[in-house]
C-alpha cells in the first residue's frame, strides 16, 4: 500500500459489526469486535482482570508482503481464542552477554527455555507478529468509558515485544480497575527498518504502530474503554518511535496524549552515507546478488527465510567480521514517517497538539554500556556511564523539551517531566546499576512485586511505585490538567515552563522521599551547559 493512500484511508478499513458485548457470554471475556470476536481469560492470580493475549492488528507481513506498509485486518465476525500471547517479532539472541540476557532477565521476551544466548533466532519470534493484548477490569462495561494507555515496548530496535514479564500490567489493573492497558508488537530490524533501495516506505515499523493504534481507537470502546482518551505510551526505542509516528501523523494524531519514557524523536540517529548499502550488503551474502536491480535483489530476498536473514545479520554482529559495513537496520529520515529535524518541526507548529510526560531514569546507561563481565561487584566506570547517559539521554530530553517549548508559543500544550531515581534491590541485581534504564517500568506495572525478588520488596519501595500507579493514571484521565485539580495538578505536578520554573518530579531517591518537585535542569543542565551530573539524586 503506498504512503499517501495509507495516510488517507486510516479507520475506514476496520468497518464491521456494531460495537458490543456477545450476548451470548455473561462473563464479559467474549467480546465483539470490528475485525472479529474475542475471547479472553483470567488468571487466577490477578481474578479481577481480564486478558485478551493475541489479537490481530494487521495482516501477518509475510511473503509478497514482507517490508511492505502493514494491511490491517478486515472486518470479521468469526470466533477466536485471545488466550496466548503473540510471538514476538522476529529477532535474534546474540551470544554475546549483557546485564539483559544475564541479570535482568524479567525485560526479556519469553523464550520457552530457548537459551538467551543461543546465537540464533529466537524461536518465540515471528515474521507473523502484528498482534496487541488488552487487559480490562473484569467489570469493565461498554458504558465504562475508561482511559486507554497503548504502550509500544522498546529495545533498541532490535529486541522486545508484548511477550515481556516484566511489561505486562496485570498487577497495576488488578489495583486499579480505572483503565485499560494495551501492548502492541511493531516489526523490528530488518523487518521493520531494512531500508531496501526497491521499497518506496522504508521505516514500516512505524506504520505498524499507527495502524495498531487505529485498530485501538476503533474498538477499544467493546472492552469498555473510550477511544477519545487513548494515550500512547512508549518506552526507550519504542518512545522513539511513537513521538515519531505521532509527529508524522501531527494533523490526525488519533492519541488524547503520549507518554515517552527514556526516548523521544530527539534521539542521535547514526546516519549512512548509502543508506541502501547495509541490505544490499546482506542480500549478497545471502544469495541475492544484484547490485544494479533493486526490484530483483528485493524479490530474491523475499524468497530467502527470515531465519537465515537474522541469522546471518546476528552472527556478523557476534563475531564482528571483518568488514567496512556493519548491518545496522533503524529508523533513518526520510521527511515522510522520520524526519531530521523536529526542532524545526515545532518552530513551524508541525506537531501534534497534545499533552506530552517526558522522563528518563537517573543512571540510564549503567545497563547499557559495556557489560563489566569481569567485576560485576564493581561494575564499570561510573564516569563513562554518566558521559554516556548525558549524551543519550538527558541532551534528548533536553532537545524535546526545548522544542515544544517553542510550538507552545505559539499553542501552549502541556509538557510533563520526570525523573526516576529509585534504586531497589528487588529489581536491581547490583546496587552500582543505580536506577538504570527501564528500570521505572515494573515500578509502574506492578510487576516489581510479582516479578522481583519478593522478599526485598521493601515498604517504601511500594510506596514509590503506588505513588508513579497514581500519578500515571492521572495524566491518562486528564492529559491536559483541566483545571486547579484537574490530571496532575492535583498532585501539585505542573508542567514544564508554568508560572516560570523548569518544573520536573523525582520519585524515589536516596533522601527517602516518595516524589519531590525539583527542576529539569538537574538533568537539561549536564548537556546545555556542562554541569556536574548526578546520577544517583
């Protein structure tokens, strides 16, 4: 489907059945839906949560459709199972070791026993992943009208999807029972990004988002949810992504808000001279050698199966062959779907007109820098991991800041910041990794005390994870903050730039207090002016 066709014809393409409960199911885990019926489960743990594990967002994007923009499914009244959860997008377990693959294992996706350090493809992941999971109040009615949050997982867009433990909010719905929460898959790596010289749309894994979302809004309202406060959420690369699907999609965003954890599209892109090389380079290592047909590289290369492709891109990562190209397959700009410069977006009011809450976690990069294999007690350099975490972190959420400072002057939109800073021994494996990257999400999901070492779950440890439950929710119900006690507000959190301060909340730090009012210059000011960083406040 080209482009302008898919930005034209978005909700149309999910038209079905009237919005309703079967009537043929009291229970309410059987629900009717545009593209199909679905019905759910309850876990035992969590009984008054319900959970739909595997629905179908888009056409499975295999053969003829492989690097093409998604096809959302078509409407549908047949009868489906929503008990499992979906395969992951196809990926590949390096057999190089991280604190990922060793130590904090709960961010990975369920591999069914598969080593996480096989040097293969996993075998849980799938070309065929464009599938979401919803989870409910079990009460949730069609007259519930409840705030919807989708969230887009990250990992650096090469790892990650819905299948994650440590993702998955069943214990911040079971204590909540105010909101409904979906995940969804996007194509990754060469699936999502392969930056072929025969394609038209290259960053496709965006799409893959937009139309997940357009499958949310149009029928989020059966399971009792309101399509008019939908808030997308995303989180390190999949935070990326959705600033920049909503940027690109800025006239028709779809979403009430966003929320972007540790990534945002002011992120450094790493820019190719010959952005089409790197696929060329793995299509003639493959068998497709045609180096002067576009088409007939990308036919051959369709025909090749995806376990090969990731196969061979992960093993050259692992053994580091000797070679001028490394194949690394990410967005790049391409001023359709990525563009490469959003300051200069925000400056001509090219931006979705909606509430936005920014955070990164004080010690980012300690779980993302070179893995201290040999002194994992002392773990490695605290002065690289706070160059590191400057230069990838706090300069974006600087940058992104600063931007849409510019477009509310034009029209004032909120923007919210925070900063992690909660360093908990029952997610935390190593006391230097501080509060590391991600390390905010089972603190938000709950899952910090089914998932985490239970015993060292501590009572300010659930305080401070209660206390970020709350405050999310209440930006998903009221983004904007309408009001003296409207969203936020009522907690005493304004955004960013009101009345004059760089106002940003702190949750979780060594002084033992629950959240504080503190200024995003603590984290803005490293990269702008080259203050000292603290990266344990």
């Amino acid at each position: 489907m080209r482009l302008s066709k898919l930005l034209s014809v978005p909700l149309a393409l999910f038209l079905g059945s009237p919005l309703a409960f079967c009537g043929s199911n009291e229970d309410g885990l059987t629900i009717d839906t545009k593209t199909g019926i679905y019905t759910g489960l309850l876990d035992p743990e969590f009984p008054n949560v319900r959970q739909f594990r595997g629905i179908p967002f888009a056409k499975p994007p295999t053969g003829k459709r492989r690097w093409l923009p998604p096809e959302p499914v078509e409407a549908s009244s047949q009868r489906f199972n929503a008990h499992t959860f979906p395969s992951s997008c196809s990926q590949y377990l390096s057999k190089g070791l991280n604190l990922w693959n060793s130590n904090i294992t709960n961010f990975y996706i369920n591999l069914n026993g598969q080593d996480r350090t096989m040097g293969a493809m996993a075998q849980t992941s799938s070309e065929d992943c464009l599938y979401l999971a919803i989870w409910t109040p079990l009460n949730a009615t069609l007259h519930s009208n409840l705030p919807v949050a989708l969230f887009m997982p990250g990992g650096s867009f090469i790892t990650g999807g819905v299948d994650v433990p440590y993702q998955q909010p069943t214990p911040w719905i079971q204590r909540s029972q105010r909101h409904i929460f979906v995940s969804a898959n996007y194509r990754i790596n060469v699936a999502g990004f392969p930056w072929a010289a025969g394609l038209d749309v290259q960053n496709v894994g965006i799409l893959d988002q937009r139309v997940a979302l357009e499958w949310v809004h149009a029928n989020i309202a059966s399971f009792g949810g309101d399509p008019s406060r939908i808030t997308v959420w995303g989180q390190s690369a999949g935070g990326v992504a959705v600033d920049m699907a909503a940027h690109a999609f800025h006239d028709n965003p779809l979403a009430a808000a966003l929320i972007l954890q540790s990534g945002t599209a002011a992120v450094k892109i790493v820019r190719s001279d010959d952005a089409h090389a790197n696929f060329t380079f793995v299509a003639r290592h493959l068998g497709c050698d045609f180096p002067s047909d576009p088409v007939a590289e990308l036919d051959c290369m369709r025909l090749v199966p995806m376990s090969l492709i990731q196969d061979f891109m992960g093993g050259y990562y692992d053994n580091w062959l000797n070679s001028p190209i490394l194949p690394l397959f990410k967005v790049l700009p391409d001023e359709r779907l990525v563009f490469s410069n959003y300051t200069d977006r925000a400056v001509r009011g090219l931006v979705p007109q909606i509430p936005v809450l920014v955070s990164t976690t004080a010690n980012e990069q300690s779980s993302l820098t070179a893995y201290p294999v040999n002194h994992l007690d002392a773990g490695p350099d605290q002065a690289r991991v706070d160059r590191e975490t400057i230069a990838m972190f706090a300069c974006m959420v600087s940058n992104t800041t600063t931007a849409r400072a510019y477009n509310s002057r034009v029209s004032p939109v909120p923007t919210y910041r925070y900063q992690y800073a909660g360093n908990f021994s029952s997610i935390t494996p190593y006391s230097w990794m501080g509060a590391y990257h991600a390390s905010d999400i089972p603190m938000v999901f709950g899952t910090y005390a089914t998932l985490g070492e239970q015993g060292k779950v501590t009572a300010f440890q659930r305080e401070v994870a209660e206390t970020m439950q709350d405050y999310f929710l209440a930006f998903l119900e009221d983004p904007w903050g309408r009001g003296e006690t409207g969203g936020l507000r009522r907690f005493g959190w304004l955004p960013w730039g009101e009345g004059g301060g760089r106002n940003m909340m702190r949750f979780g730090g060594r002084d033992g207090v629950v959240v504080r009012n503190v200024s995003a210059g603590e984290v803005d000011d490293a990269c702008v002016l080259g203050t000292k960083y603290d990266s344990s406040p």
